[in-house]
C-alpha cells in the first residue's frame, strides 16, 4: 500500500501545469516528463501496472469519466418514479449522523448532548443537527451511485476484452 507521501507525489505530478511546447520541441525532449506524467496516472487508479491489461484498465476508466457515449445514469440522478432524484445529498448529513452517534457511543447522555458538542465541532447551529437527526437517513450521492458504477466498470472489462484482439 502507497504512503502518504506516495499519494502527495502522485498528486503533485498530476497537478503540474501543461507541458510547454514550440518549434523546437522534439518528442526526445519532453518524453520523460510525459513518462513521468504517465506513471503517475497509472498509479492514481487504484495502482495499476504498466501492462497490457492495465492499460486497458485505465483507458476504460478514463472513457467512463470523460466521455459522453460512456456516462450513466442511475436513480440517484432522475426525477420522478424512476428515480430517487431531488436535491443532490452530499456528506454534511452522513457526517453529522456518524458524529452524532460516536458522541452517544462516546457516553453522551442524550441525543441532545450529543448534538450540541457536534454542533460547535462542525460549527452548525444545534436546531440544523437536531434536524439532520429527525431526517430519514440517506447516504451522499456518490455512495447511491457507486454500486451502479460497479455494474458499468464490469460490464465495461468484459466488454473490451471481447473487443480486444489478443
């Protein structure tokens, strides 16, 4: 498993400016920044090698990020009876929730109790943790849509694998 510096690295080289280049730019000349830009990229999903297979791997996920003819849509992003739709629901209540509940599992003797010392550790008013409290649970959209994203990411291997020519 990759340090916390690795990850920073990683960060840092995928973060660099575009690569300048002119008239007198040769693919000599800026082949190992690009190899450097490369290997970084690789790492960033999920530590994949420099294999056929793992670059299979990251043009697929890079096709079903960026491209349109890839994107998907689940029930957490319609409106209506086929989906859960409504307002994007982000972490503030999943956190609040998981915060809440340490502090009673911490020995809080209420709710009450409870809120109020999450309250001022995330700087919310006590009525709008009480209220996050009173909601039906629902996890951030990112979680809803995951499990969808899984199914796709599959189908996706399989697919090119069938497409491929090896």
């Amino acid at each position: 498993m990759m340090d916390d510096e690795g990850f920073d690295l990683i960060a840092d080289i995928l973060a660099c400016p575009p690569i300048q280049i002119d008239d007198r730019t040769t693919p000599d000349s800026i082949e190992a920044e690009l190899r450097e830009r490369l290997e970084a990229l690789l790492a960033s999903h999920n530590g994949l090698e420099p294999t056929l297979e793992g670059w299979r791997d990251l043009a697929l996920a890079l096709a079903l990020q960026h491209e349109p003819a890839f994107q998907i849509e689940t029930p957490a992003d319609r409106m209506g009876r086929s989906g859960i739709g409504g307002r994007p629901a982000g972490w503030t209540g999943f956190t609040v929730r998981s915060a809440v509940k340490a502090e009673l599992r911490r020995g809080a003797k209420s709710q009450r109790e409870a809120a109020k010392v999450v309250a001022e550790r995330f700087g919310l008013s006590l009525s709008r943790v009480q209220n996050i409290m009173s909601e039906r649970p629902s996890p951030p959209d990112v979680l809803r849509r995951r499990k969808y994203e899984l199914v796709v990411e599959k189908a996706c291997a399989m697919a090119a694998k069938k497409v491929s020519r090896e």
